[in-house]
C-alpha cells in the first residue's frame, strides 16, 4: 500500500464541492466526501490502475458525482493534486495540476 497525501488545497476542493452539494439537498455533500475517500482508498490501494490524464498526472473519477480525483506517484507515495468537477475546462484543470505540482 502506498503512503496517500494530499496536498492542503485538496482540502479547500472537496469543502467547496461539500458545500455546493449540502445547499441542493442535504447528506449529499456527506455522501460526495464518503465516496471521495473510499476513491483515495483504492488509490492508495492500486494507483497504477488508474488512467493517465495528462502527463504524470492519473485521474479516478468518482462514482454517482460527477468528480475527478488527480494524483502523482512518486516513490512510494501518492500525492493527491486535486478535486475537480468533470465538467470543468481541462486546459484549465492541466494548468491548475501543473501550477500546484511545481
């Protein structure tokens, strides 16, 4: 098992996303942060099945939200660069990965 560790904007992802999902109904934004941590589960679990989605970066999308979860491995750790909704422009998520991973 990889060592799993996110970076501190991760944090301010998945809380914006928690937000959005609670003001539509709530529980939902629970249920969006449970799925987001049993995916870093199985990240940490088998990183390497999942896709490469630009350059180093791989990417496991979420189930039931329509989220991505963005990660490198180096060594023997994970580091998770973010939380992104899918719909989102990915020129813009490539350069947020690149500018947060430097």
């Amino acid at each position: 098992m990889h060592r799993l560790r996110f970076l501190p904007e991760v944090e301010e992802d998945a809380l914006a996303s928690y937000v959005w999902y609670e003001t539509k109904s709530t529980g939902l934004g629970e249920d969006l942060l449970r799925m987001f941590y049993a995916k870093a589960g199985e990240i940490s679990r088998n990183p390497l099945i999942f896709p490469k989605a630009y350059k180093d970066f791989r990417r496991c999308l979420l189930r039931r939200f329509p989220y991505a979860i963005y990660f490198t491995i180096t060594n023997r750790e994970i580091i998770v660069i973010g939380l992104f909704h899918c719909a989102r422009d990915p020129g813009g998520i490539n350069e947020t990965l690149q500018n947060r991973h430097e």
